[in-house]
C-alpha cells in the first residue's frame, strides 16, 4: 500500500492546521531558482554551441570539452558545497552559487580565447553545483519522510522547465547573438535568483508542522520514524556507496553528452535551423516531466534501486533513435524516450542517497557521490566530441556508444543492496 496519498489529492499540499505545508514553499522555491540560475545554463548552452564555435573558429571536440569541463569541475565544487551545505544550510549556498552563475555568464559573454572560455564555463559550474539540484534536493529533503521521493520530483521540475531556454536563447541569438544574449541572461540570473532564494531554507527542527505536513490517512502505512544517520566516513566507505557511484558514472556518461550535443546534431546532422534544433531539447525537456514525476511516485512505493535501473531503459533507446535518425522529426522521437528516461533519474539519485545513508551527512554524501559520476558525464561529453570531428561532423557512431553505456548500467543498479549492517548500527 502506498506510504501517503496520491499527489493531487484531498490534503495533498496541506497541513494538518489547514494551511499550506512550508516544506512544499521550499520545494517551490528551490524549483525556481534551478530554473533560473541552473536551467539557462545546462539547457540553453545547447543553443549557444554551434554559434560560439563558428564564431571563434574552434573544434567541436574543443567546445565539448569546455561544456564538459563545466560537468567535472561543478563534481569538484559538490563535496565542498555538501560540507557547506551541512555547516550553514542550504539558504546562504544558494545566494553564492547565484551570485557565481551570473558573473561565469557575463564573463562567457565576453570570451575570444580559450584562456578565458575555460574559466568562464568553470565559474558557471560551481555556481550552478551551489544554486542548483544539489541544494534544492538537500533543502526539501529535511521537510519530508513519508512523501520524500516526490517532493524531490516536484521540485526537480524546476530544471524540466529549463528545456524552455533552448528556444528562448535560440531566438535571442538569431536576433542579438550569442554575446548579447548571454549578457542579459546574467542579469535575469542574478535578480532573480537572488530574490527566490529566500524560500530555499531547511526545515528547523522545532517547526509547529508534523513531518510531511499532514497526518496520513486511516490505514494508511507511515514510514517509521526511526531511521538512521550513518556517518559520511563510514556511508562512502561502504560498498553500497561505491556500487550506487559506479551505475552513476556509466549514466552520466550518456546525459552529458545528450545535453551537449543533441541541439548541435540536429543542427548539423539532420540541417535543422537553430530554433528547430533548439525545440529537440525543449521537446526532451517536457517528456522528461512524465520521467520526473513517474519516478518520484515509484520511488515513494518501491524499491528504490529498481526505478533508478529502470530510468535508463528508455534513454538507451532514445540514443538507439538518435542514431537512426535522418530528419528532425526523428531525433524529436528520440528526444521523447530520451527525455523521459533523463528525467527519471533525477529524483531517484538523491532519494537513493537518503534511503540508503540518512540525513546527517546527507550533503557531503551526495557531493561526494556526484564528484565520482561526473567522472562519467565529462569523459561522454568529450569522448563524443571527439568523434564527431573525427567522422567528418556525424554523430551516428557516438549516439551508438552512448546507448550501450546507458544499457550496461541496467544490471549494476540491479545488484545494489542497502547497506543493512550500518543501518541497523546507526539508528536513530
């Protein structure tokens, strides 16, 4: 029987005073600020690819790199924005990572040379580790239990509605370029991120609201409420921990490269115009709405381990589609199962953390564990970079590898298991 109501119904978003439960305005509020100061920059730099290569003349395996680099140094910045996190709480990480992301989007917007694009992309990236999914997850996290998963689904759908920005930054390159363009997202970023981040706040400990803001119905089965709070020394210790990494590394693998290079494919492979182009990743972005929310109720009523083995199965066929494709409304097709199993992922990966290792050390296990997976999103984004200039501009070959990737990690999902020794230990 399922652990709390159906999203949507009766009570759903209330607490038992009657009012709005506060937790669900911190998931508000985390979903706008990764709009804002996360979303522009992971999907709407899609738009800004081909533009800025032609322009400066450089290599697609150069700018991938680039785009890569953000992936790897935003996994450098994660275990030190978890132990911020778990020190001063997510409200002043937030402010800081906003302030970083307008000013890397300002400085981009000024780059002629590789001495400048690469630390532009790296300040964007540890501005959008400290303002994005990361501290969000952390912030809604300590206001729920029992509605855990989908919370952080709801919440998640901040960055699904970044897949608007790809069109919206298409539009602005073709009519005031990519330069002009990026300056006025940072200012956006700036003012806005600023102003939203007051919702971004972790629940106190002696807030008049039950848990999950409401009582679960009669019958209903609550989660208890003795959990556990492993240590982070012992939780990344843990073989649990190293097996959870190792299916992330080979997933991320292929969202990176997905995001980096699907716009610049459509592009040039299949002779889209940017804003045709642009719409594959936006289209990628709603189906990813059915992966986010669908997963986030799965992982509330099931194993854990299963939904996150699950997420990859229609992303590998996306890539499998994306290979195939020779006109737009084919990659559109593939950007549909793409989308749906890039979004599923999303909530289950810190959901997972939580289930497996508790909430005190919540933010540097998570930080940790996303400093090892970007391992993976940097060595895809690059790799199929790298292929592409190799093969004459085509990407058939990279979509092939990036599909094999994401079904391999299928079966080492599977063979994860909770870390029941320390569980039991660490009870609190």
């Amino acid at each position: 029987m399922p652990r709390a109501s159906s999203a949507g119904g009766p009570g759903f978003f209330r607490s038992s005073d009657g009012r709005i439960y506060e937790g669900w305005h911190t998931v508000g509020g985390s979903a706008l600020v990764t709009f804002v100061a996360v979303g522009s920059v992971v999907y709407g730099f899609g738009s800004i690819f081909e533009p800025l290569r032609t322009e400066l003349q450089w290599s697609a395996f150069v700018v991938s790199l680039g785009f890569a680099l953000r992936s790897e140094v935003g996994g450098l910045a994660a275990p030190l924005v978890g132990f911020a996190l778990d020190q001063v709480g997510p409200q002043r990480v937030v402010r800081l990572g906003v302030l970083l992301s307008a000013a890397g989007v300002l400085s981009l917007s000024f780059t002629w040379h590789l001495w400048q694009f690469f630390p532009s992309v790296a300040l964007i990236a540890v501005g959008s580790t400290a303002a994005g999914g990361q501290v969000g997850h952390y912030a809604v996290a300590s206001w729920f239990r029992a509605k855990r998963a989908r919370a952080m689904s709801f919440m998640t759908l901040g960055g699904a509605a970044g897949g608007l920005f790809p069109v919206i930054v298409a539009v602005g390159v073709e009519e005031i370029g990519w330069r002009q363009t990026l300056r006025v997202f940072s200012v956006v970023i700036l003012v806005l991120g600023l102003a939203l981040s007051r919702l971004v706040k972790a629940r106190p400990a002696a807030h008049p609201q039950p848990i999950d803001g409401i009582e679960l119905p009669v019958g209903e089965a609550a989660r208890p409420a003795v959990e556990w709070n492993i240590p982070y020394r012992d939780a990344v210790r843990s073989s649990a921990f190293r097996q959870i990494v190792t299916f992330n590394i080979a997933a991320d693998f292929g969202r990176l490269a997905y995001l980096t290079h699907l716009v610049a494919f459509v592009e040039r492979d299949l002779r889209a115009t940017a804003v045709g182009a642009g719409t594959a990743l936006t289209v990628s972005t709603l189906a990813s709405l059915i992966g986010r929310l669908g997963s986030g109720v799965l992982a509330d009523r099931y194993d854990v381990t299963r939904v996150a083995a699950a997420t990859m199965v229609p992303f590998a066929i996306g890539a499998l589609v994306l290979a195939a494709a020779t006109e737009p409304w084919h990659a559109y097709a593939g950007a549909v199962f793409g989308g749906i199993g890039f979004g599923a992922s999303i909530p289950v990966r810190p959901a997972m953390y939580v289930e497996f290792f508790g909430l005190e050390s919540f933010g540097r296990v998570m930080g940790v564990g996303r400093l090892a997976s970007t391992t993976g999103g940097f060595l895809g984004g690059a790799l199929i970079g790298l292929i592409v200039d190799a093969s004459d501009g085509s990407y058939g070959s990279g979509w092939l590898i990036v599909a094999g990737v994401a079904a391999a990690s299928v079966p080492l999902m599977l063979l994860v298991r909770p870390p029941r020794e320390l569980q039991d230990r660490h009870r609190v």
